[in-house]
C-alpha cells in the first residue's frame, strides 16, 4: 500500500509501477513505515524495486524483500522521479508495505553511499 497524504493506493496485480514526481529542481526521499515481503534470498518471489527516474530502465536504487524496511527506513533519489515496481508471486501472502515521500532540495540531502546506489 502507498499513502499519499491522506490517500492510500493498494496494489493488488501481480506486477505493478508507479512513479513519483516532484518539481524538476527537487529529489525525493522515501520513508518506509511498514515493510512485509515474502523472504528470499534473491528477492525473485515478491519484490519492490526503486528505480531512480522516469521507469524500470532508468537506474535502479534496490530490489527489497522480507522484514527490514529498506535503506533502513528511508531511500533518497538523485532524480524528481521515483518508480516504484511492485511485483507478488501467488504462493506467499504477506502485509505489504507503506511508505510516504517528500520533497527535497538535493543540495541539503545527507544520502548514503550504498553498494546498490545512493540510498
């Protein structure tokens, strides 16, 4: 589940994408309340993958599964975009995941260096 301010979008389809956009000036930071995948140890069950722009072409961020809330809790881009690739296989269900997002001004944002990317 993404929550929007006070909107809250469910993704139910095997496969889905959703981007995130801000002004052309700004990135953005994730923040992960709760996070509740099926566990595997190459995240090819059910995944969420970030990608930092436009789609799943453009670079990616992460591929996350299981319990831990990913980049620890929260996930900066370096682009006004984020897309967010949701897929669930049929065989384990599990509660999902729930973020928000805000927008930044990239020169004030403290990222981390990751071996995945900028987290």
């Amino acid at each position: 589940m993404v929550k929007d301010g006070g909107k809250q979008l469910r993704i139910t389809a095997s496969s889905s994408s959703l981007s995130l956009s801000s002004l052309s000036t700004q990135s953005l930071v994730l923040t992960f309340v709760r996070f509740k995948l099926e566990e595997h140890p190459d995240c090819a069950a059910d995944f969420l993958q970030i990608h930092d722009g436009y789609n799943p072409t453009a670079r990616r961020i992460g591929r996350y599964c299981g319990a831990s809330l990913p980049g620890g809790g929260s996930v900066n881009t370096t682009h006004f975009v984020a897309t967010l690739f949701f897929h669930a296989d049929a065989s384990v269900s599990r509660d999902g995941f729930a973020l928000t997002w805000r927008s930044v001004d990239p020169s004030q944002c403290t990222c981390r260096s990751g071996a995945a990317g900028i987290l």
